[in-house]
C-alpha cells in the first residue's frame, strides 16, 4: 500500500496544466470497438483506472499503438470474443466500473456483451440499472448469473425505440447511445445525461459516421447507421483536476495559473468557487488565482440565509467537486450547507477533518454543516488513508494546508485518477513525498 509523506503549510507558486479527462477518457476508449477503422486518441491521462482499460481493450484483440506522451491509435478490426467468457476476463473487468461501457459497443456491433458486477469507489451504491434497461428496449436479451455476479445482453439486431431514462446517468447515457448508433432505424432518449464528456463521445461518433441531434440537450435523437469509421479526437481537460487544483490554491494561499482549462467546458464550477470568496479570473483560456492573503468569504444567499451548495446533473455541480468543497470551506469566513445528493458513502471521509480539528458536523449520509476557521486556527497534520479517489485528493489538499507532516496511506485511489500527482505539485513548491 503507498504512502504520501506531506509536509503542510507551504505556500505554492506557478503554472499547472490539468491532465486529460479521465471520464471522457473511459467512455471514448470503449468507443473504439464500434469500428474496425484506426481511431487516434490525443490528451489521454496516464493513470491507472484509464490504463487497466486499455490492458482490457489489448487484451480482447484491439490492436494499439502509442504515438507519443498521452497519444495512442486504436484498431478493432480483430476482436477476440472468446475472451469475455474466460475466467480472466471476469476477473480483469471486476477492477474497473469503466468497463461497464465496454457492453454497448460490444452488443452494437457483434450482438453480444458481457460484463462482471465493475468494482470502483467504495461511495454507495452505484446500479447499473439504467444502462441495462436501455439495451433491453433496443430488443436486447438479458441475464444474470447471480454465482459469477456476471452480466449479459444478447441481440440479434438492435431496433431503435423511444426511451426515458430513469436517471439522466452519464455513463448509462454514453452506453445506450454507442448501443444506439449501430441500430436499425431511430432512438430518441429522453432525460439524456449532457455532461461536456458525453457531447464529447456524441460529437467523435457523429465524425466517425453517426447521426446524432441534440447534442449538449437531455433529448437525443440517433438515427442507426451501418457502419462508423476511423476519426482522430482529443479530449478535454479534467475538470474535477481544475477544480481541485483551484481549491488548493485557496487552502494554501497561493498564487497559481491552471493552464489550458476550456473555459467554455467547465459550467457551474467557477461560479461555486466564487461563491466560496475564491477569486479567479479569465486570461485566455487560463485560470488565475491570486494569493488570498485575508482568506475567502462565503456568501449568504441574498435574505441572509446559509448557502447550501450541492450536486445536479448538467448544468448542475458535478458530485465528483463536493468533497474538495467541502475541505476548501473548512478554512472559508462562514458556513455552508454541502448536500451530496447521488452517494450515500461519499461524505465519511469528514471523520478524518475531524480528527485535523476542522469544524463539520454530518447531519446524515448526504448533508455536512461546515463551519470555517477563517484561517483562525489551521488544520493539524495527522495520519489517513484515502477512501477514494475524490476524497484522497481533498484530504491532500487538507494536509497540503496543514501545519506539521501528514501521511496518507492507500494512495493507489489517488493514483487512479490523477496522473503523476507527486511530481507536478513538487513543480509548483509542494513538500510531498511517495514512500
């Protein structure tokens, strides 16, 4: 199990160019298998969960070659099938929830598409139901076998249909229209997810030959095709990453420019931070945060009330912010309501804010009252282990602002979604050391 050794309290000084999205990255590789044509991926992230899903795609015949840092081509003219039935298989698509949208391209193009019960962040429970009843309405058989905890759907051609989805899920959505886009005739989804990720996937397939309207809307309507061919396509910044790197910022009084962030991407998420007292501005396409000698504010809603800040689906906060929100409000004038609505696991990391001496009080399994110290009284340097891939990163922050040195074990959780975290905040003055 690794570990980070932190040395808190330092101010932090530079430029930091956020990686490539890891959401964007699990549905556009899965992706792929809708063609035999070569597909060329730029701005991919190096790390782990987006690499265990390239071994996946390797493993079941998908040809690949890395062009350069982040760049890689795809070539599914060869699938081998046989290997979704074999044990290793089952074990191998266990270790990652991406590989939940491995199904859709497999049952569009060849009828078939298995998947064992995905594992993941350990927030809740997160169904897959949704993903399923969207294949079963383009005329998909479905099983389960309850032993294995293993998922098939079977179809000798899909038929488009009308559907409304019952939870406007991204990765449902990203799963039913790579389902939908080889499909005979017209699918209309209604309560579609519209995440920047997902206009993303919709936008790549519509170049690789689909037909898809509605994009970046929650009513998508995909006349089937017979075929997709080869395309080029580079993904977005990561915008939990923008975010957690404007969070930290602000715990630790530091000047810093997020380079490269596609402002036109990142929705409600400047504007909640604003919320918070964090200054940002606009240069470009750059985020700049000046240093917060005198702390940040919260504002109260205009009759005086507290704020409550919680996630939506698009254009709503995306969930994957709350925890480093909730950490950044530890240190903020006032208090804040956070409200977690989608995982009923996902705030219990506060016990180790707690433990740091920060002011929460969990009301329930969904809502935290945060009291901040306005910087009064500094967060103390302690021993953690990371939860998850959200939480580790806002108890980095935590400790990043801390007095003392702190240790975080379990930082594998860490490592699945932020590529070589050590070595870029080293770059801008972090004190932080992987044992």
């Amino acid at each position: 199990m690794g570990t980070f050794k932190i040395e808190g309290g330092q101010r932090l000084q530079g430029e930091i160019t956020p990686q490539g999205a890891k959401n964007e990255a699990l549905q556009i590789l899965c992706a792929v298998l809708l063609t035999p044509e070569e597909v060329q991926i730029n701005n991919i992230p190096d790390i782990v969960d987006v690499n265990k899903l390239i071994a996946l795609l390797e493993d079941l015949g998908v040809k690949i070659q890395k062009r350069g840092k982040g760049s890689y081509t795809f070539k599914a003219d060869d699938v081998n099938l046989d290997y979704l039935q074999s044990d290793q298989f089952k074990e191998d698509g266990r270790g990652l929830r991406g590989s939940i949208m491995l199904v859709g391209p497999l049952l569009a193009r060849f009828g078939k598409g298995y998947i064992p019960k995905p594992g993941g962040d350990k927030i809740g429970r997160r169904r897959l139901d949704t993903h399923f009843e969207g294949f079963i309405n383009l005329g998909a058989k479905f099983r389960y076998n309850k032993e294995e905890y293993f998922y098939g759907v079977e179809a000798d051609k899909l038929k488009g249909t009308y559907m409304l989805l019952d939870e406007a899920s991204v990765t449902g959505t990203a799963n039913i229209v790579m389902a939908a886009v080889l499909a005979e005739g017209t699918t209309t989804i209604y309560n579609a997810a519209c995440e920047p990720y997902l206009q993303q996937l919709c936008k790549m397939l519509n170049r690789m030959g689909a037909k898809i309207t509605g994009v970046g809307s929650n009513l998508l309507v995909i006349e089937g095709v017979d075929e997709l061919g080869g395309t080029e396509h580079r993904m977005l910044p990561d915008m939990i990453e923008i975010g957690s790197w404007i969070g930290l910022a602000a715990m630790t009084k530091s000047e810093l420019t997020i380079k490269n962030v596609s402002w036109d991407d990142l929705g409600q998420i400047p504007t909640v931070f604003r919320k918070l007292g964090i200054t940002l501005e606009r240069k470009g396409d750059d985020i700049y945060i000046p240093e917060h000698k005198d702390g940040y504010e919260i504002q109260n809603y205009i009759d005086g009330s507290i704020l409550t800040i919680a996630d939506a689906p698009w254009p709503g906060l995306t969930p994957d912010l709350l925890s480093i929100i909730l950490v950044v409000a530890t240190q903020a004038r006032g208090e804040v309501l956070i409200h977690q609505k989608m995982f009923e696991s996902r705030l219990f990391f506060v016990d180790k804010l707690l433990d740091m001496g920060a002011k929460v009080i969990l009301c329930d399994p969904h809502r935290a009252t945060v009291i901040g110290h306005d910087f009064k009284s500094t967060l103390k340097a302690t021993t953690m282990v990371s939860p998850d891939i959200r939480a580790g990163v806002s108890l980095l922050i935590a400790a990043l602002s801390a007095k003392g040195t702190s240790t975080i074990h379990n930082i594998e959780q860490i490592d699945r979604g932020y590529e070589n975290i050590d070595e870029r905040l080293r770059a801008i003055g972090a004190k932080i050391t992987r044992v």
